[in-house]
C-alpha cells in the first residue's frame, strides 16, 4: 500500500514539475483527441454549409462592383467572426473544475493557453480553406493577382484566417470569463451584435460612437478584404439600375419658355456644355444632293410649283385702278385739263372695242422645273458633283439661332406643361452618358482612403487583426491565472 502511494506521489511529483514546453505538448495532444473523440470536428462541415450560404447570395456582384464587393467583404467577415467565435466559446467553460485542479497540481496557465492557440489556429486554418474551397464552388469569381503574394487567394486567405484566429481568441477569453456553457452562450450574441454593428463599413454610426470601431475585429477585418478588392476603383452602379427602373415613371410639371430658354443656354452647366457642343448635319457634295433630289416626291412637286402665272393686259389695268397704293399713279395729270392716268385706264377698260386688246396675254404660266431647267441646274449639279457642303453645325448653335429669335424671345413668360418620361429624357441626352456620369460621381463621393489598394494599408490591417490575436490570448491568461480563486 504504501509502495502504491509512493509511486502516486512520483507521478504527481513528475507533472508537477514538467516544462512549460513539455505541457504544451501534452494539452495539444489532448485538443487533438477531443477533435476526434467528442465530435469538434463537426465546426468543419459548418464552416462550408455557411460559407455555401453566403457565396450563393455574393457571388452576383462580389469583385464586379463596389456596392456588391463591399456587400461581399461584409458578408465574408461575418462568416470569419461566426466560425472563430463558436470554435472556442465553450472550451474553457466546459471544463472549468478539471482546469482549476490541474492548475492547482501544476499546470501552467501559459502552456494551457498556448496549446489552444495552436490547435486553434489549425482549426481556423482549416475552416478558411473549407471556406475559400465551397465559395469558389458555388460561383464566386476571385481576382487572379494578389497584392502581398502572386497570388489573391493567399493575401485573402491570410485576411480570413487572422479574422477568424482573432475572433476565435476573443471567445477563448469570453470562455474564461463564463463559469457554464449557458453563460458563455448567453453573452455570446452580444459580442457578435457588438463585432458587426460596429465595424463601421456597413451602417452609418454616430459620431460619439466610432471610437468604438478601434475595438472590433471586424474593423480592420472589412478594411482589409475591401482593399484587397480594390472596393475604391469599382463601378458604382446603385443608381445606373435605379434610373434602368424608372425609365417609364412619367415627369410633368409646367414651366416657363424663359425657364427653358435659360436652361439649354446655361454654358456654365458641364452636362449642357457637352450637349450643346454635339455635332448636327453633315459634309456632302452636290452630287449627293442631286441624287437625293432626283429620287424626292417632294421635289418633283416643288418643280410643278407656279412662278408666273397667265396674265393679261386687262389683268394689269384692273390692278392698277384697284390697288390702293397705286392711287398717286392713278392721279398722275398728263398736262390735259380733266385728264389723269386712271380715268384714261378706267375710260379703256368701259370701251367696247377694247375688249380684244385687253385680252392680250403679256406673260404665260411658269414654274420651278421651267426656270431650273433654263438655267441649266442639272448641269450644272453634274458639272460639280465633287464639290462639298459644309452642311455641319452644332446644337448650341441651333439653340442659340431659336433662343435669339425675337418671336420666341417675345413668348419668353408664356407657360407650357410638359409630360413625358424619364426614359424619353434620357434618350435625348444620351441614357450611356447620364449613367456613366452618375456612376462616376457616386463612386467618387464613395471613395474612402482605408480601403485604397495599396501595400500599406494590407499590412496595417494585418498587424492590427494579429495584434487582437496576442492581446486576446494574454487576456485569456491573465483571467485564468485568478481561477483558483473561484468559489464555485
């Protein structure tokens, strides 16, 4: 009996005494049985259902846009978070008396604490590539070229595991904190809220609360995959598939011709300047006139137009005894008492015997297509059918011919009501350029200097997320260094 207490006692003695290297060794073994034994392992099969979950719904704009790839950046982050957190929530709490009477015969709180954070970083290694390997599967589109390394899938798999490693640290010393698993479950959804809420990228904070952002995970864990998307140099399309929307609402409203007038003349305006300096009409020569001409219904009816028409000698005699503007030649005296021009033509046009005289034609009918072919026009076409028009103007110049003219100046407070659509108004200023525009500006107001794509900014981030990582784990060790002062 007491050899068997004696050998007990070299045992207890032995671990009691062990390195704190050797210990790590052995806790690590121990993580490594649990994995296999008590069903950790089932994280894995997790990690790829919510990784498949969140691809699906990303992988339409993730990388293609900048709402989506910021959308995508968010959502992967959430994914890290959720992994890292539950990976280690429960682990201390779970087994918090056999910890407690461990320490109690020797063990190291340090080589505990490190065991766990290289099994757990195996853990976390493994879900980022469970993660990457089923996004991939169900359709997200990852770049080719990475920032750090040659390849974007290393410098963005480096980013997933410091998130999900630093969350899974940040657990570990929630599970310190927590005597049960309920407690830990419990506070749990807090910190999540608290990660997510404010990693000031997705919602709009308070100004009083942004300090808050510096003691996320989620901070520095969306800055980095944004940069590393290169979020600042993507289109921003929000608004281009808003006005794609309502291109049939209609617009109405009733507005002055002033109001117009200064509107389209308004040179201080970018989009009217660009308007008004499109380019109407075109170069042609007037062989390309003649041909149109030729083939024209319109023209051929032009030429049947009467210039001339048949007049008579009696004709110009009516016109000139009833024209009122002609009443000082109708009085012009020729020197004969009671005798002027008027009662001459007048006494001509009553004598009977003046009847075929007056009937006289003095012209004949004429048209257009006569005096053309006179001249010898089409001739004339073919002679210098080479010859070029400079038929070219621009739309400010139209605009400022009509806005110029003293009719239309005239109407300037006269009101119109005006209906039409947006789909309408944008065919006339060009659908392609508004949106590009609009793309252009929102993207520029969107624009944010954390997430440019530059080699500092990645390495930044990831210091940060690795520093969380070790200030975590010392928290972890310091909380666990009082555990011998628990009453429970």
């Amino acid at each position: 009996m007491a050899e068997k207490q004696t050998g007990r006692s070299s045992r207890k003695m032995a671990i009691r005494h062990r390195g704190r290297t050797a210990q790590v060794g052995i806790y690590f073994g121990k993580l490594i049985r649990m994995f296999v034994y008590q069903s950790d392992w089932k994280v894995l099969p997790m990690a790829a259902l919510i990784a498949g979950l969140v691809g699906m719904v990303v992988r339409r704009k993730f990388f293609l846009n900048m709402e989506g790839t910021l959308m995508g950046a968010f959502a992967m982050v959430c994914v890290a978070i959720w992994n890292g957190c539950f990976n280690s929530i429960q682990v201390i709490c779970r087994e918090r008396d056999v910890i407690k009477r461990e320490h109690r015969s020797g063990m190291h709180i340090s080589s505990y604490i490190f065991a766990h954070m290289l099994y757990q970083a195996l853990l976390c290694l493994a879900q980022t590539v469970v993660t990457l390997y089923v996004t991939m599967a169900v359709g997200v589109k990852y770049p080719a070229a990475g920032l750090v390394t040659p390849l974007f899938l290393v410098d963005f798999g480096i980013s997933m595991f410091l998130i999900t490693f630093a969350s899974d640290m940040m657990s570990l010393w929630v599970s310190t904190l927590a005597r049960t698993t309920t407690a830990a479950m419990t506070i749990m959804p807090f910190v999540l809220i608290f990660q997510l809420v404010f990693s000031g990228g997705m919602l709009t904070l308070p100004a009083w609360t942004k300090p808050l952002t510096h003691f996320t995970i989620s901070n520095p864990g969306l800055k980095v995959i944004a940069t590393q998307a290169d979020t600042n140099h993507r289109p921003f399309v929000t608004i281009s598939d808003m006005i794609g929307k309502m291109r049939d609402s209609e617009i109405g409203g009733t507005v002055t011709v002033g109001q117009v007038l200064d509107l389209v003349t308004d040179t201080d305006n970018e989009t009217v300047r660009e308007l008004r300096s499109k380019q109407l009409g075109q170069v042609i020569t007037l062989g390309e006139i003649r041909d149109a001409l030729e083939g024209s219904a319109t023209f051929e009816a032009f030429r049947q137009e009467h210039i001339l028409e048949d007049m008579t000698l009696g004709d110009v005699v009516h016109f000139i005894l009833e024209a009122e503007d002609l009443q000082t030649l109708r009085d012009y005296d020729f020197g004969l008492p009671g005798i002027t021009l008027g009662k001459l033509l007048k006494d001509i046009a009553e004598t009977d015997g003046a009847a075929s005289l007056l009937e006289k034609k003095i012209t004949q009918t004429t048209t257009v297509g006569d005096v053309l072919d006179a001249v010898n026009a089409a001739g004339v076409m073919e002679k210098y059918a080479d010859t070029q028009i400079d038929a070219t103007f621009t739309l400010g110049e139209a605009i400022d011919l009509l806005a110029n003219n003293p009719d239309v100046q005239a109407r300037r407070d006269q009101e119109i009501t005006v209906k039409t659509t947006l789909g309408k108004l944008l065919n006339i200023v060009g659908e392609d350029r508004v949106k590009a525009f609009l793309e252009e500006k929102a993207a520029a107001t969107s624009y944010k200097a954390d997430y440019e794509f530059t080699l500092d900014n990645v390495v930044d981030y990831w210091a940060q997320l690795l520093l969380f990582v070790l200030a975590f784990a010392l928290l972890a060790t310091i909380t666990l260094e009082f555990i011998d002062k628990d009453k429970r």
